[in-house]
C-alpha cells in the first residue's frame, strides 16, 4: 500500500525475522509482534500454527505456544 493511500492514523507493523525455536517437530518458528505472535511447527508432512497475544512476553507466549502445538501434534 502507498503512503498516499493509507489513512490517518494506520501504521504498518514490521515484523522481527522469524525464530528457530528447538526441540518441537522437524522445524519451528515464532513469528512476533508488539501485540503477539504465530508459532509454526513443521512435522512429516504437516504443519500446526498456534496464534497467540496478549500481556505476556514474547519468551512466555513461546512457551505456552510450545506447549499448545506438543498438544496438537500428539493428536496428529
């Protein structure tokens, strides 16, 4: 989107480059922001995403977005 064409008072949010996180699946990464994040992990041929915000910092949001996708691939 142009300068010209966003409206007053839209930010464009920039994102970190995403983070390896180990010890969860094949591959898996936490993608964050200033108001929460999205953990993917990578197993066989599937992939499980967990989204998370809120208060919490960005270690405790991996953490428990760790914790959520362990969950989920044991059902997989």
């Amino acid at each position: 989107m142009r300068d010209r064409d966003k409206k007053k008072g839209e930010e464009e949010e920039e994102s970190a480059p995403p983070q390896k996180v180990v010890g969860i699946g094949d591959e898996a990464y936490w993608i964050g922001s200033r108001v929460g994040g999205a953990f993917y992990v990578l197993k066989g041929n599937a992939y499980v995403r967990i989204s998370v915000g809120g208060p919490a910092d960005q270690a405790n949001k991996i953490k428990k977005s760790k914790v959520l996708a362990q969950k989920a691939l044991a059902r997989l």
